[in-house]
C-alpha cells in the first residue's frame, strides 16, 4: 500500500503543486490534500492519483521508497 509520506515525496519529485497533481489525476485539490495528509482511505480517488504519478515517471519502492523512473 502506498503511504501518504510516499505521496508526497512523489508529488515532490516531479515539482508539482497539489494543484498540478489534482489536475493531472483529475480529481479535486482537497482529495489531493486528504490522501497526503492521512485523510482518506485508499480508494478509487487514490488510485487516480497514483496512476498520475506513475504516468509521470514516478516509481513506488518498497512500503516508504519513490524515485523517478531512468529515462532510456
């Protein structure tokens, strides 16, 4: 399961605002907020923005790990 610490640190690394990343997943900016900040439960919300990072270049290592995914 993805953590909420993850979820930052994803949305961090690519440089994007909570805003940028609740357009991308297509979902508003307070589920945005409630999923960094532990206040929803996983979900179909959640799975959108995960799949946005993802999209992105984001890979989730491990229970606490997020890089961005080598460019070939």
């Amino acid at each position: 399961m993805i953590t909420s610490a993850q979820l930052r640190q994803a949305r961090a690394a690519l440089q994007w605002t909570m805003q940028d990343l609740a357009e991308k997943a297509n979902v508003h900016h307070n589920t945005v907020w409630r999923a960094e900040n532990s206040k929803t439960e996983p979900g179909p919300a959640v799975a959108k923005i995960v799949a946005a990072l993802e999209a992105h270049g984001v890979e989730f290592v491990g229970r606490r790990g997020v890089r961005l995914k080598r460019q070939t």
